[in-house]
C-alpha cells in the first residue's frame, strides 16, 4: 500500500525556506520527548531564508499516515510576527513559554490547543510527521483558535509565499494483544 501524498504536494507550489531544529532531524525518528504520552514537547525550530514581503508565519504538524482518511494535525499555530525566526523546545506547550503577544495555538485534532505530540495507533508502521513553517504576505490570517485544523491547513495553503518542512518518523511498534 503507497503512503498519503504529504500534504504541500496537493496544495499550490510555493519556493522552499529553510527550517531547522536542535530537536527534529529530516528524515530522522522523533524522540521521546515527541511522543504523547511521554514527554509531549514540541521540537526547538529556527527558520532563514523566506522571502521579502513576510508579514507572518505559521507552523503546523501533521501526520499524514493516521487512519483516519484525513491525516491528523498535531500542532496548529499562527499569526506569528515576521520578526519572529525561532521557537524553542516547549513553545507549544500549555504554558506557551517563548511566543510572542498574539500568536495563536488552533485547535489540533486532539481537541487542545498546543502541541499533541505522536501517538500512531501500535502496530500500524512508520508515521511521518511534517513539521513545517509557513511564510506568509498577511500579518494575521483572520482565523480564530477554534476554527479546524483542516480550514487552518487550507487557508495557509493559499495565502503561503513560501514553506519550510522538515519531516520525521515515529512509530509504536506494539500490536494487538495476543498478536
């Protein structure tokens, strides 16, 4: 079976930035600090290179592998100032240590509105989690933090000047009981 199409290559092609982390390596396996149920930390990201005329950023996460036919969006935030160029560790925690006034965490499809650290169901394989900054040309997106992920996800597909993505895997490799 082929894996889900990640989800910028269905949305209208944009240049690519750079994004990198202390945290998260491309290609790499997230740490246990990454992980729901143990440490739920979201990953330090620090990002260059993104066009003149940024008058914001966003960073989502998500999981195109979850069984739902949807994917699952672990990590919403937006209407981040152009100024703003890193995140460290923890910043989507329920404290929001390090974000600026007015960033806002949306709701991830955890139903909480911070970073919902991976959780793929045990025995289902490698998930990829695609990390990305999104650049954009307006300074607030004119959502609020209890529209949908997916109506997040749609609106930064169209208002994106550019994205930065780093992806990387986990995966929960217990089975079914008896299995």
């Amino acid at each position: 079976m082929s894996k889900p199409p990640l989800p910028h290559d269905i949305q209208r092609p944009v240049p690519a930035f750079t994004v990198t982390s202390d945290t998260v390596r491309e290609g790499g396996t997230l740490s246990p600090l990454q992980v729901y149920v143990e440490g739920n930390l979201s990953p330090q990201l620090s990002w260059s290179g993104f066009p003149e005329g940024t008058r914001s950023f966003a960073v989502t996460c998500f999981d195109p592998d979850a069984p739902t036919g949807s994917g699952w969006w672990h990590w919403v935030l937006f209407d981040l100032p152009a100024d703003l160029t890193e995140l460290p560790a923890g910043a989507g925690s329920g404290v929001f240590p390090g974000l600026p006034a007015g960033a806002v965490h949306g709701r991830n499809d955890y139903g909480t509105r911070d970073f919902g650290g991976a959780a793929p169901p045990p025995g289902h394989g490698p998930h990829r989690y695609v990390f990305t900054v999104h650049a954009l040309g307006v300074e607030s997106i004119g959502l609020d933090a209890d529209t949908s992920a997916a109506a997040i996800s749609g609106t930064l597909g169209f208002l994106a000047l550019a994205r930065a993505t780093v992806v990387a895997t986990y995966e929960n490799p217990g089975g079914p009981e008896g299995a």
